[in-house]
C-alpha cells in the first residue's frame, strides 16, 4: 500500500493512525504506518515530552507525528480560569442534576478531572508544537482547521510536514492558501469532530480542490477495502481513528466501556455538542440525550462545554455508569466486534487493500477483454 505520499514520509504503508495513547502509536508506526499521537489531552508540556521520550524509544527510529488543536487566530492574555468563569450556573446545575439521577458519585476528596481537556488553549497548544518539535517526529497535524501561519513556518524550518483535516472543499483551500502540505478529508461518518458532507462525496472533491497537494481520506474507513476505496477517489493514504480503540495496547480499560464499543452497531452513534461544544461524533449514550432533551439548557460554545463537563465525564468513566459512559467514535464502529493487537488490525488492512485491487484488477480485465473493437481501456 504505498503512494507518492508514504515514501515521501518513509513508511511502508500509506496508512495513518490517529489515537491518544502512545502505545498505540508506537505498535502502529512499527507495523509499517504512521503513529500520530494526539496531543491535545496533555494539559501540560513536560507530560507530553514524557510520552514522546517513550515514543523515541519504542519506534525503532521509524516516523511518527503528532496531532494539535489550536485555534487559527492567536488569542492573547486568556486563561482556563477565565473561560471557567464564563460558564452560566444554570448549566452546571443541569450537569449536577443529569448526575444525581443516574447516581454518579462524586470525585474523591483531592481529585482532580482525568477528562479535562485545556490543549485548545492558545498557550497549552503552543508548548505542545514546542515539545514535539523537539523530538524527530515527521508530521504536524492539526485536528481542528490548520495551525496558525508562524506554526506552519515553525514546523517546516524544523523539515516536518503539516497536516490540517478538512470537512468541505472551501477548508480545504483555506488550509492550502495557508501552506499546509496535507490535507485530510474527514468525511461525516467519522469519529469526533465532523461535518456534513460523506467521506464518498467529500474525498474527490477536496482532492480537486487542493491538487497537486496530497489528500488523506477519513471518515468509516475500517477495512482493506474501504482504504482501497480512498486511493480510488484520489486520496495518497487513510487516517483513521476510531479502530484502534478496542485494539489490545489501548489504554481504553474500561471493560463497561469496551463492551459497549465492541457490541455497537454503525446506527449507534450521534453527532452531538454535549462533548465540546462543537458537532463531535461519539457512542450514543443517556448523556449525549439529556442534552438534547426538552429539559436541556442548550450545550455552550466551545471551550465552554469541555471545560463545563469536565469534571462530570471523569466521575462518569471512574465509577463507570453504563447509561452514560460514552467515548468519541466513528460509524465504523459496528464493524469493531473484537479485540486484536495492532499488528493484527495492521495485517488485516494490507490483505483487505491487496484483495481489494485485485477484485478490481480482475473486473477491469474481464471489462477490458469484452470491450467491442476498438473501445478496450476506454
């Protein structure tokens, strides 16, 4: 499975794997993709530059990236404290009451929210493009729109290729214009933040829109098949995401939450706010309908909503509350029915991919073989 694009990067397959855990990344970079780790659960730097110690350790010296989230436009003197102080006490007693009715405890005395996610933030955002810098990873991405222009600069000094997703054709030649050097076509049914338009429609047309750039499809890609599929439509590699949540390294060890992932059908997510404060596909829960329910006060604008649930989802994943427990995840999910390492997943896309062109091979052959006179390889 290589493309212009992989040997670019120096991996053996075009295949890119998006997860928060670096054990993860690491099995994935070692089994011939691209690891990106995800930064944006690291509140601080130095826990970051912890896990990319690890990461320098456990890849053999093969590529990796790692993946930020951070606005466009430099926001100046704003901290956590302040966006916190912006939240209405309506809605934190709308979170207080949604716990209370599930009986979700509170966190012990000290404890402080596992969940919470400050990455978004202007400052946290930018040591995390300082420390990965810093270690010889070979992509930037950026999961929400591309990276401010002096980031993009910064990364390229450093000879490390920039990656933006994009969910229409119009932020695709935003992140162009702005000099990114990839862009990732993350199609509706993807896991987390996503858009409108289907990875079958939005793929071709972002290639179109951005060519001679380089297009990763994303967006309920899962099997051999569907990354064959991606290429088809133009795209240089797959990102995904959602499938390496039940793999054996994951640090997902919840067995209620893993259950639930492992017995998901593809109907059984929702693209919901409740999350973030921005459309985020995720496991459809008694959490994400409260907060569509007659009841509810509306989600807030993100960095509100994260900040405001913070607390409540790291009570709801300690003490495991089946009716609420819920993770970010793609539509490909019905087809994520068992736990297998990595490399076995990995082995598993190869095969499917390599079928995959050969079912086409034989088709184009048998069409091109019955074609009138004249007309073959039309």
């Amino acid at each position: 499975m290589r493309t212009e694009l992989s040997e670019r990067l120096g991996i053996e397959h075009a295949i890119f794997g998006f997860t928060p855990f670096p054990a993860v990344a690491a099995a994935i970079t070692r089994a011939g993709g691209l690891g990106v780790l995800g930064a944006v659960r690291y509140g601080e730097a130095e826990e970051l530059a912890k896990d990319l110690d690890w990461m320098d350790a456990h890849v053999g010296g093969l590529p990796y990236g790692v993946d930020v989230v951070m606005p466009a436009k430099k926001v100046e003197n704003v901290t956590v404290a302040d966006v916190e102080a912006m939240i209405p006490e309506g809605h934190r007693a709308f979170v207080r009451e949604t716990l209370a009715r599930y009986g979700v405890p509170e966190l012990a005395e000290g404890e402080r929210a596992g969940w919470r996610i400050t990455g978004w933030m202007e400052e946290v955002a930018r040591s995390h493009v300082d420390v990965a810098l810093e270690h010889p990873i070979k992509l930037l991405a950026s999961a929400l729109g591309h990276p401010p222009e002096d980031v993009i600069a910064q990364a390229h000094a450093a000879g490390v290729l920039v990656a933006a997703l994009a969910g229409s054709a119009r932020h695709a030649r935003h992140h162009a214009e702005a000099g990114i050097d990839i862009v990732v076509a993350q199609g509706h049914e993807a896991g987390g933040h996503t858009g409108e338009i289907g990875t079958m429609v939005l793929v071709p047309e972002i290639a179109a829109a951005v060519a001679p750039l380089p297009v990763l499809a994303a967006g309920g890609i899962g099997t051999g098949a569907q990354a064959a599929a991606g290429l088809a439509l133009g795209a240089q590699g797959v990102w995904l995401g959602s499938v390496w949540l039940t793999v054996a390294e994951s640090e997902l060890r919840s067995p209620v939450l893993r259950a639930k992932l492992l017995a998901a059908g593809s109907g059984d997510t929702v693209r919901s706010r409740s999350l973030t404060g921005k459309p985020a596909r995720q496991l459809r829960t008694e959490w994400t309908e409260a907060w569509d329910s007659p009841d509810s006060p509306g989600t807030l604008p993100m960095p509100l909503q994260g900040l405001l649930v913070a607390d409540a989802l790291s009570r709801i994943q300690g003490y495991e509350t089946p009716e609420l427990i819920g993770t970010p995840v793609g539509q490909i999910v019905g087809q994520m029915t068992e736990e297998r390492p990595v490399a076995a997943v990995m082995d598993e896309l190869t095969r499917g991919f390599e079928q995959a062109v050969a079912r086409l091979d034989r088709i184009a052959g048998n069409t091109a073989g019955n074609a009138p006179s004249g007309e073959a390889g039309a």
